[in-house]
C-alpha cells in the first residue's frame, strides 16, 4: 500500500496544501487534474527529486520521505520516457535490476514474461533511436517494472500518442496489469485515459481533492461541480429544495421556474427543505416522446414541452439542445442514432421531453 | 544573384587575409635555419614546457569545472547568478590585468604566507600553470555547462527512480551522454591554455630554460631579431591549434544518440 499524508509545497508560483491519497497494493490508480493544478510536483515529491515542506510517504510499511530516490522503489516512467539513448533496449531494461545490484538470474524469468509480453523480443539489441513510438513506450514500461517496484508512477502515459498507438498502449496497460498487478499512480489530465485505464480515480483540481472514488463514482456520481465541469459535463444548474412529495416520496426542486421531481437516491447527503445545490441533468437519460405514443408510469414525473434549438451531430450520437417553454434554462440532451433517425428531428421543432429519475444527480 | 556573390566575396576575402598571413611567414626562413631553430634546445624547451603547462592546467580546469559546471546547469541556489557572471570575468578582463592582480595578491600577507609555506608562483613554474588556470578556468566550466545543460535531466531522475546513486547516475548516464561536449570543451580549453602569454608573462616572467612558454619564446625571440625561431614557433602554435580544432570537429562526428 502506498500513502501520502499532510503532504505540503511551498513555491514561490504554487502552494499545494495537506494533501492525502492511498493507494491499494495492485491498483491502476489515477490523479486526475487539469494541466498545471501541482500533479507533477506531487509525483517528484514521491519519487524524491523534490522535498515538500511537509508530508509523509509510506510505501509499503516503510516511510520513504526522508530517503533519496534510489532508495524508495519507486520507479517513474516520465512523459518523454527518456530512454538512454546509449544504450540498448536489452541494457535499458536491466539498468534498474544492475544499478540496484541484485543478481540477474533471480529476475530473468520474470524480464523474459515482461519481454515476452510486450513483444520485445526482437528489438533487444537496438538503440532507442531506432524505435518507433509505440516500442518506445512499451521499452520505456519494462525498464520501470523490470526492478519490481513497489509503485510505478506513469506521467501521462497516453498523452501525445497517434490514435492507432494510443489504443495500443492503453491495451497493453490494461494487459501487463492484469498479468503483473504492479501498483500503478498514473497522473493525468485526461478523463479519457482514466475511465480507460484506472479502477480508482483521485480527482485533484486547484490544489485540493476534490473526490476519490471508482471509475463510476467519479463518472457517473460526480461529487461537485468542479469535479463535473473538468469532467466535461453538460447541463449543471443551481437548484433549491422546495419541498418533499407527500405520497411519492420525492423532492421538489426549483431551478429558475423550473420545477422538478427528482429521486432521493439522485443524491449522496440528506436533502433538506430549502438546501440549494448543484444540479446535474444527465442528457443521455432524457427521451424525446414521439408525438402520439404512451408515456410509461415511470417517465411520468417530468415532462416539460419545448422546443429545439440546435442540433449538432457528434458522429456516434446527436446533441439536441432542448428550450423548455417559457424557461432560460436549455440543456442539452444526448440521442443515440438510432434513436435519433426514427424522431425526425429539426431546429425549431416543438417536442414533448421526459427526465427519467437516473437523469438526476444532486452535487455538494 | 549579386546578392549571394558579394556575401561569398566576403567570406574568400576572410580566407585570403589569414591564409596570406600564415602563407607570408614562409616568406622569410630557409629550409636550414627552419631546422637548426626547430632542434634548438630552447625552443625544444619551449615546447615540453607549453605543452606540460597547459595540460595541467587544464586538468585543474576541468576537475573544479566540471562540478562547478555540473551545479551551474542542475541546481537553483543562492549566488547562482554572480557566480555564473564572475566566469567571464577572465573574458573580459585583459590577460596582463590578471597576471598583474596575481602579482598584487602575492604581496598580500595571505599571498606571501602561500608562497612562503607552500609553493612558490611568481616567476616559477606553478606561476605558469596558475596563469593558464585562472585564464581558462570560467570558459571551461561556461563549455562544459553548455554541453550538460544538453542533456535532460529527466534521464538522471528515472535512473535514480531505478536505483542509482547520484554520482552513479552522473557516471553511466550524463557523463556518456554529454561526453562529446565536454571532449570539445577540454580541447579547447587546452588550446587557449597554449597560447596563453599576457597573464603568463606578467606572473611567471620571461625567463629562458625555465617560464618561457612558446608565446612567451615568440616574444623573446622577436625582440632579439631571431626571426627564424619566431616563425618555428609560430608554425608549431598554428600547428597544435589546428590539430585541436580537429579534434574538435572529430568529436561532431561521434556516435549522435539523438
């Protein structure tokens, strides 16, 4: 298990205050934030080429703050890789097992699996130089997981690759995981790359976490409105509890004039008459009704007429952006194509939408 | 096209001012007098002496350079910017002014404990080797600098993260990397140790058979009229920077990892 505790940098251009994070013993962990939110500090802190103010590290039983890199079994695969270009891939990949003195032969099935893994094999003799970008990569994962670290920190492994290596890579991540269960940080600014790859996600924005969670929790369950719009996420609006629904159950919730019956489970914390908060409105759970079709039992609760305001086609789904009658607050709604090619949708259209309850997520 | 001929125009006229300029030197020696100057002993002497001289001020150059060069290119701290500054306080101060500030120095009462209870520069050997040093030291280490800084140094950082020391990562990783620019650095470095006369001069003095170094020989030999030796010397300094400039360029030619 790796923690990071209190951890506290100081810098003329950057303050990162009392940061925590756990990782468990086998897990593809993903910080996750903007470019220049301090991931990079925080990722040399652990590695040991920067010392914080304050803060602890533990890897495994051990707290490494205080050692010097070579020390800490931490090996670190940077953005550039930064192969050494002298040497050859063979010699590339046992520099860490060589320069911590252990015996080869104790690590050579182990570097043959990893080799054989990442179809190394005929590349062994050459020079960095004359490796493509994808080889590169995987020569550059091998030399960090050669030594058995304890943590493997990747620097945005996806990040600036060809879309065809990128698929490559990322395949290639999930496999050497499943195989190896290294314990991974991987930071990134990527939301992509996380979903992708990482079982647990630290969402870390303007120096603070702002949630920590499994891939879902974060995707599907963002905790904040930070975390939602770095996330990409359409349709947040500020909404107030209005009151709760005598016989359903439900809350009533106003956002603008705009009145919504939404589910107690579309919210983590208690809601509470007059709480106000954020509000997300899930657009692929929002149905367009066919003109003369039933509405189901379980759509009934809200149902706003309006009309359309644009359409935009993303390739594998259609964005219609829906304006309630009388209301300033259009948002977007996401239909497959499928879906959209039975609808007859065009800009102006009037349509009748409802919100199904999985459409509703309430936010600190 | 007139363009591109007067900009070579002016690169053969480059060419022809020094080419005419070494070629002239041929102009007034014989074959013989060339020879009996050559096999001179004290132009013999000379050469040992230079080429001794220079070496091992450059090896003192280097072994106080390359950490200084090192620190320079790797690590932020205080004083950074003045020291970097103060390397080129031997570029831009005039050879004779440093020879001379050395002779003030020695007449300081920290100066002459040095040379009372340790060695002896003024007019001596070390005096030689102490001119050359402090002539060449700022622009190896500036040299050196520039050919580390070259080098990322994300390279040491993943091999410490793999287990190196950091003077194991400096050895295997940057020093083979950078190996080039701080071969051509030393050469160069060497070379205008060679050549090195107004510090030497003024420290060391001009004594035959024991400071006379080849500039300091060349001097001699022409305010004596012995122009035979002076154009010996001479075609030997042109000579031994030639050869370094080669070398310098050899090194272009090494194995590029990029």
């Amino acid at each position: 298990m790796i923690r990071i505790e209190g951890l506290t940098i100081f810098l003329k251009t950057f303050q990162l205050n009392d940061f925590h994070i756990q990782i468990e013993e086998g897990e593809f962990h993903f910080l996750l934030g903007p470019t220049g939110s301090g991931k990079t500090l925080i990722l040399e802190s652990v590695i040991g080429l920067h010392r914080p103010k304050k803060g602890k590290i533990w890897v495994a039983e051990r707290e490494v703050q205080h050692l010097p890199p070579e020390q800490r079994e931490i090996s670190y695969v940077p953005q550039d890789l930064a192969l050494f270009p002298h040497l050859t891939v063979r010699e590339n990949i046992l520099y860490g097992i060589r320069a911590k003195n252990h015996p080869l032969a104790t690590y050579s099935e182990y570097v043959d699996s990893l080799i054989q893994v990442m179809r190394i094999g005929p590349l062994l003799e050459r020079y960095p130089v004359k490796l493509s970008g994808g080889e590169k990569k995987r020569v550059a994962l091998l030399r960090a997981l050669a030594p058995k670290p304890k943590l493997l920190l990747l620097d945005e492994p996806l990040t600036g690759l060809d879309p065809s290596i990128k698929f490559e890579i990322q395949q290639l991540l999930k496999t050497l995981h499943a195989s190896f269960r290294p314990t991974v940080l991987c930071v990134s600014h990527d939301f992509e790359e996380a979903y992708l790859l990482g079982n647990k996600i630290t969402v870390f924005i303007h120096g603070k976490v702002e949630q920590v969670g499994t891939r879902d929790d974060v995707f599907l369950r963002p905790r904040s409105k930070p975390v939602a719009l770095f996330l990409g996420l359409k349709n947040i609006f500020r909404g107030k509890a209005i009151c709760q629904e005598k016989e359903s159950n439900r809350w009533r919730v106003s956002v603008n004039n705009l009145q919504f019956s939404i589910p107690h489970h579309a919210s983590l914390g208690e809601i509470t008459e007059g709480k106000e908060f954020d509000l997300y409105l899930r657009p692929e759970e929002v149905m367009i009704i066919r003109d003369g079709k039933p509405i189901k039992d379980s759509l009934k609760w809200n149902i706003f007429d309006g009309k359309i305001e644009d359409i935009v086609d993303r390739g594998k789904h259609h964005t219609v952006f829906f304006h309630p009658q009388n209301e300033e607050i259009p948002f977007e709604i996401s239909i497959p194509n499928y879906a959209y090619r039975n609808l007859d949708l065009f800009v102006g259209k009037g349509v009748k939408v409802a919100l199904r309850d999985e459409a509703f997520w309430v936010m600190e | 096209m007139g363009f591109r001929y007067t900009m070579i125009g002016a690169a053969l006229c480059i060419f022809i001012f020094y080419f005419g300029l070494l070629a002239s030197l041929f102009f007034s020696v014989s074959p013989k007098g060339f020879w009996e100057a050559l096999v001179h002993p004290s132009t013999l002497f000379s050469i040992r002496l230079s080429l001794i001289a220079a070496s091992l001020a450059t090896f003192l150059a280097i072994v106080i350079g390359l950490p200084s060069a090192y620190a320079l290119s790797r690590y932020e701290f205080t004083g950074k910017q003045i020291i970097d500054t103060f390397l080129e306080i031997p570029m831009i101060m005039s050879p004779i002014a440093l020879g001379a500030s050395f002779l003030v120095f020695f007449n300081t009462p920290l100066g002459e404990a040095i040379q009372t209870r340790g060695i002896f520069f003024v007019f001596e050997f070390p005096g030689i080797i102490l001119a050359q040093f402090a002539t060449i030291a700022g622009l190896a280490t500036r040299l050196m600098k520039a050919s580390l800084d070259e080098i990322s140094p994300r390279y040491e950082a993943v091999a410490r993260s793999l287990g190196s020391s950091s003077w194991q990562a400096f050895y295997r990783i940057t020093f083979p990397l950078s190996f080039r620019g701080l071969l051509a650095s030393v050469i160069l470095s060497w070379a205008k140790a060679v050549g090195e006369f107004g510090a030497t001069v003024t420290l060391a003095g001009a004594m035959p058979g024991k400071t006379e170094t080849m500039p300091i020989a060349i001097f001699t030999a022409l305010a004596s009229a012995r122009i035979e030796k002076t154009i010996v010397l001479i075609l030997i300094l042109i000579t031994l920077g030639l050869i370094a400039l080669y070398g310098v360029r050899l090194t272009g030619r090494m194995i590029r990892y990029d």
